[in-house]
C-alpha cells in the first residue's frame, strides 16, 4: 500500500516509522510512506501557508496555492503503474467535521493501493480546497485536536494492521474489538493462573475448545451490552448487515434478564 501524507509537521510521524508494528510494516514494505510539506511550495521568502480568513475572526486559514501544489507532489508520490496508475488515489482530509472513523470505514480504506492524508492546522484550509481536492472528510470523533497529524497516525496505525503480513498472527485483527460481527472483544487473561485471589476462568483452562468459544462469544456480548449497548440496538445492527444467530438472541436475552435483575 502506498500513502502519502501532506503534513507542516512531517517529523511527528516518526512515531509510526520507528516504532512497533508499523515500523516493521514500513521495513518490510508492506506500506510506503511519503511525507508532503506544503511550506516547501509556498512560493515566498517567508514560507507561509496560511492568511488571514475573509470575513474576519480569529485564527489562520492554510491557503489553496501551497496545499494545491503539495497535494499534486503527494498524488505523484504513490501513483502505481499500468492499471494502479488509472486509479486516482483518495484524498482524505483528517478534520473535526468528517464522518467518524470506525472500523468498517477502516476496512474500505485499508483495501486502496494508495491514499492521500491531508492535514489541516489553525483554523483549517481553504473550504475551496475541500469542495475540489478532498474526496473523503474523516474524524476522530466530537473534539478538537491542533491538526491532522494525530489522526493521520491513528488512521494509518488502523490501516496498517490490516495489511496482510502486519501482525504476527494474521487472526488477530480480526478478533479485535468493532472487527468480524462488530462488538467489543472478549476478556484476555494470561499466566499467572491465580493472581491476588483472583483465578482464571476454568472453563479457559478445561481444553474444551467448543465451550471456550461459547464462553468467549458470551463475554464478547456482555462486555457490549455494558460498555457499549448501542452496537446491539437492531438499527445499528441492521445497519452494518449483521444479524444475530440464534445462539446470540437466547444469550443476549438472557444477559439482559440478569441486567434487569
């Protein structure tokens, strides 16, 4: 896969190219990453990307010219060829007032050959940027963070794990919380068998591999159903075409009796 990120702060994503499994990735080249500075098209002495914004108020807009111009070397950087060439890569813009980055959406963008990450600062860029540039505006969530920068890293971190070769087990992402039918991930314990007074389940150490995953598939669900309820409301469920199994009506049924207990 081939990534290119239009950054100010192309130093911060060393934290993904020096550490843990997205350095690996990089090293093996199971992902190329470019890094775009808009300052270095900024066509002035002083390299400024941003001005003030019509209309007044406070804070910088970052300009068209340079971000145009950084956006084209970005595209160029992760071009394929032959038929990969054809496909224009997806820009996506990494702002408070994208759509919220979930796992399916991480999913779809984690099967593109190339993508290009967009990073705003200051008050954000040029809207005409957006309405021309951008084919895809993505959040973290309902907040407000100083740039892109993070949510590039949080993005690519997501995508990266889902690059064959990525992990060491390649069955674990799809065990991961939001991943496979979409609810949180079941309770993981390790040795020692008993720590504190507190022991492992016995069921994880009966090697009754058909009702470990029993167990498992409950926990997964309890653990949804407290923490996080809303992923099994029908809507929802609908909306991501899941339907529950027979085995998860009698046990969501019953976890919800105990809860109402």
């Amino acid at each position: 896969m081939r990534v290119s990120v239009v950054t100010l702060f192309p130093e911060m994503f060393t934290a993904l190219t020096d550490s843990g499994i997205t350095r690996r990735a990089v090293e093996r080249h199971l992902l190329s990453l470019a890094l775009v500075n808009p300052r270095d098209y900024a066509g002035n002495k002083h390299g400024s990307v941003d001005d003030k914004p019509y209309g007044g108020g406070p804070g910088m807009v970052m300009s068209v010219a340079p971000l145009r111009s950084a956006l084209q070397v970005a595209r160029l950087a992760v071009e394929g060829s032959g038929k990969a060439q054809e496909k224009k890569p997806k820009v996506v813009y990494l702002t408070p007032q994208g759509q919220p980055l979930k796992q399916p959406l991480v999913e779809s963008l984690a099967k593109e050959e190339s993508l290009v990450l967009l990073c705003g600062r200051y008050e954000g860029i040029d809207e005409r940027v957006v309405e021309s540039d951008v084919d895809l505006e993505v959040s973290l969530g309902d907040y407000v963070i100083s740039g892109g920068e993070l949510a590039a890293m949080v993005l690519l971190d997501a995508i990266i794990r889902l690059q064959p070769g990525a992990l060491g087990d390649e069955n674990s992402a799809g065990q991961d919380s939001f991943s496979g039918r979409g609810w949180l991930d079941y309770p993981h314990f390790t040795r020692p068998e008993t720590i504190d007074g507190q022991d492992v389940p016995a069921v994880l150490l009966s090697g009754d591999h058909a009702a470990i995953a029993s167990w498992r598939l409950e926990q997964a669900l309890k653990k949804t159903l407290l923490k996080r309820p809303d992923l099994l409301e029908p809507q929802v469920l609908k909306n991501s075409g899941v339907e529950l199994s027979k085995q998860e009506i009698e046990i969501v049924a019953r976890l919800q009796a105990d809860l109402n207990d």
